[in-house]
C-alpha cells in the first residue's frame, strides 16, 4: 500500500498528457496530526513560540495558536514527533493525535477520487467529485455553452506558470450595470473543500434558473461573478507534487533561496496590498505565511484585484465572499487588526442571518462570527479586508469551511461526501445573506 498514492497519482496525471515524476510527490509516511488546547497563558504562549519557528522545526500548523481554550491543530513529521511530543508534555500541553498517518488518509483519498472517476460516464462532471483544474474549467465552459442565456465564462489574467484565471458570470441579461456578487475559492491550494463548494454554487445558479423562484430572483437581480480557483498553480501543485501546500508558485531572482521548492511563491492571502505587513505574516519566503517581497507581486492577487476594481467602477458590488477552510467561521473585517471597522454592526447582523441559515440547513452547523482578528488571529494583506478598505464593498467576509475545529479529524483532506452537504449550507447561508442586502 505504501505506494498507491504515487501510482494512482501518477495515473491521473498520464491520462491528462501531463507526465508526473513519481520521485517528486511529498509523502507524508507516519506524518502526525495533534490536536492541542491551551489553557493559560503561559501554554499558549509556548504554542506562539513553537508557531513562529514553525518552519525551522519543520511543522504545519493547520491551525495556528489563537486564544486560551482554542484547538490548535498541528502536522509533525514523523522524526520529530516524539521531540514534539515531549516538549508540548513539558510545557503542559495536553493533546490529542487526530490522525495517526496522514499519508494513510491521502491514499485513501486518491482511491476515493480514483472510485469516482471510474463511476461517471465519459462526458459527465460530478459537482460532488474534487477536480483538477483543467476539469473544472472544461465544465465551466459547458455549462457557458448550456446555458448561454445567463452564464458565460471571463478571464481575468494569467497565473505565474501561465495558467489562466477563469471564472463564470452569472446574470440574466435584462439590465445593464446590475449589482454585483462576487465569489473567489482556493486562494490557498490545500483547501480543496472551497473550490468545491464554488462549483456547486455556479451549478445551483446555472442549472435551476428555470425552476427554483429564489435563484431566479437571485440571478435577475444581480451579476454572479465566481472565480473556483484563485491560485491554479498552486492547486495543481497539490495534485501532482505535494497535497499539503498552500502558497502560489513563484520564483524570485534575488537570491538562490528558491533553489529550495518550499520557498517558492508566497501566500496569497497575505499579498493583497491593505495594512500589507502590518501582521500575521512572515517575511521568511520559506513560510507558509510568507506575504511576498512587494504586494502584489503575485500575478494571481494583481490580476484579481485589478479586475475587482474595473468590475467596481463599472457597477457596484454589493458583496464579496471569499471560501477557505477550515473551522465553520464566517467572518467579517478587520482581519489586520482586532479593532473593528465603523460598520461592523452592520456586518455582523448580516452574518448571523448567514450562520442562522447554515444552521437550519440539516446538520445544525455551528459556524461561528465574527471578525477574522478576533475570531482567529490578526493577518493582514488579506483579500477579504483589501476588498472593503480599497476596492469599497461594505459587506466583505470570509467563509472558513467544514470540518469544524472542534470536533473533527478530517483537517484538510475532507472526503468528497461532505462536499453536498457543505456546499448545501454555504448556499443556504448566502442566499440568506443576499436577500437580505440593503
């Protein structure tokens, strides 16, 4: 079993004409996961200090160290984990291993995808199936092509390998210059559950048009604007060479420090240029928080941001959201600093019509509110407050979605039969939000 992920990697790989090197696909063989729960100050700070060397040491935080009583969830390599182990006991950290062999669950979910490709037929694309990114722009412009009379696809640039960025707009054509909704996933690569839940949003505007009343109110009233894929390169990345990666794929000419693959690219979500630096990044091009050495200086963040304000001065948006995971937060500016901004009456009392709508959508979801700073931790350059302090759309937000941080051992591998189900909720939750637009 110990080489079925490459082999079913590389398979995958081979059927898309691409050719993968096996020698190159990370393995995460015996890797840990600990769940930890500080409970004063001193063992939280402990947490902060193990964070900040997180990439000397070689861990992973999926979650980083928030506040006292709060999970933190991190991935140790197998030859330190005892070290690790030891120090969080002497510090007195409890924790708890949530999984036991990550590269044992990766398989499983290469199998999982494996399973279902050979299920559907050839020129069918199941919504509730993880895909690569030449998939899911095949089926975007399908669905174009299906239903010409509302959606069509828009590029918004190119991606540093030259991938390009699309996405699908959504609107029926009666009026010009009608408001706008704008939807991004996957600025961070490993995050597949997101651009999984923006597939099924475009197919629930696209394909019930004709027969759901709210969607037709929905689609006549405003201007879908979905990017699935924010960073292409980096998502691909997680398919061919490393699951767990998170930047975008850049290289940089000052120095030879990229010559180590774990130092190129930088986070997308600490690029955007607002309080860019201010916090909760790292100027360490080797870190997964890394912001870049300029903002903007990935061409995925530039290009985006560039179209959000042609798009803004064109016709208002009403409201950007922006799909990461994991946690069940739903989250409002500033995420820069835990100040809040003039507004956030108005904003939080939109999102908790959201969370109440996911909460009512089947599984009772607890999804949290509140702003990002104090519900998670201070990080500024982020796409969610550029877009409310300079591209001016009041009601920003970010969705972190399922599994919880709480209870759950699934992290970022989240089997794909939770992708109905969480994208159920987070459909029922905009909606809620949008009708309810000032």
């Amino acid at each position: 079993m110990k080489g079925l992920g490459s082999v079913l990697l590389l398979a995958a790989a081979l059927a898309l004409g691409q050719t993968v090197p096996v020698t190159v696909v990370k393995r995460f063989d015996g890797h840990q996961v600990l769940r930890v729960k500080p409970s004063t100050e001193n063992t939280l700070n402990t947490l902060v200090d193990l964070y900040t060397k997180a990439h000397d040491l070689q861990l992973d935080f999926w979650s980083p160290p928030r506040t006292i009583n709060t999970n933190v969830d991190i991935r140790v390599p197998t030859e330190i984990t005892d070290v690790i182990k030891e120090q969080l006991r002497n510090a007195g950290l409890n924790y708890t291993v949530i999984i036991e062999d990550l590269q044992k669950i990766l398989e499983a979910e290469r199998q999982e995808i494996e399973d279902n490709r050979n299920k559907r037929s050839t020129n069918s694309f199941n919504v509730n199936a993880y895909h690569r990114v030449t998939d899911i722009y095949s089926w975007l412009d399908t669905i174009a092509n299906q239903y010409s009379s509302t959606c069509r696809t828009f590029q918004l640039g190119k991606t540093y390998e030259g991938r390009d960025l699309k996405g699908i707009k959504i609107g029926s054509w009666g009026s010009i210059n009608k408001p706008v909704i704008w939807i991004d996933a996957g600025f961070h690569a490993r995050e597949w559950i997101a651009p999984a839940t923006a597939i099924n949003i475009i197919h629930t505007l696209a394909t019930l048009y004709d027969t759901d009343r709210n969607v037709r109110k929905l689609v006549d009233k405003y201007d879908w604007y979905i990017l699935p894929v924010a960073n292409p390169d980096g998502y691909e990345y997680t398919w061919t060479n490393n699951r767990m990666w998170r930047k975008t794929r850049s290289k940089y000419s000052n120095g030879n420090w990229w010559s180590n693959n774990d130092c190129r690219g930088a986070d997308p979500n600490r690029n955007f240029d607002f309080k860019w630096r201010v916090s909760g990044t790292s100027t360490n091009p080797c870190s997964d928080i890394y912001g870049g050495p300029t903002p903007f200086s990935e061409p995925e963040t530039r290009a985006i941001s560039q179209f959000i304000l042609t798009l803004q001065r064109r016709s208002p948006i009403k409201l950007y959201m922006s799909l990461h995971s994991y946690g069940e937060y739903w989250l409002t500016s500033w995420g820069y600093t835990r100040e809040y901004p003039a507004d956030y009456k108005d904003l939080i009392f939109l999102a908790k019509k959201g969370v109440q709508a996911v909460r009512q959508s089947g599984r009772n979801t607890q999804y949290k509110s509140g702003s990002a700073a104090q519900k998670m931790y201070a990080a500024s350059g982020a796409s969610d407050d550029w877009a409310k302090g300079v591209a001016g759309i009041k009601y920003s937000y970010t969705m972190e979605l399922s599994p919880n941080d709480a209870s759950s051992r699934h992290g970022f591998s989240l089997p794909s039969r939770y992708i109905a189900p969480v994208a159920r909720e987070v459909w029922n939750g905009l909606k809620a939000v949008v009708f309810n637009l000032p």
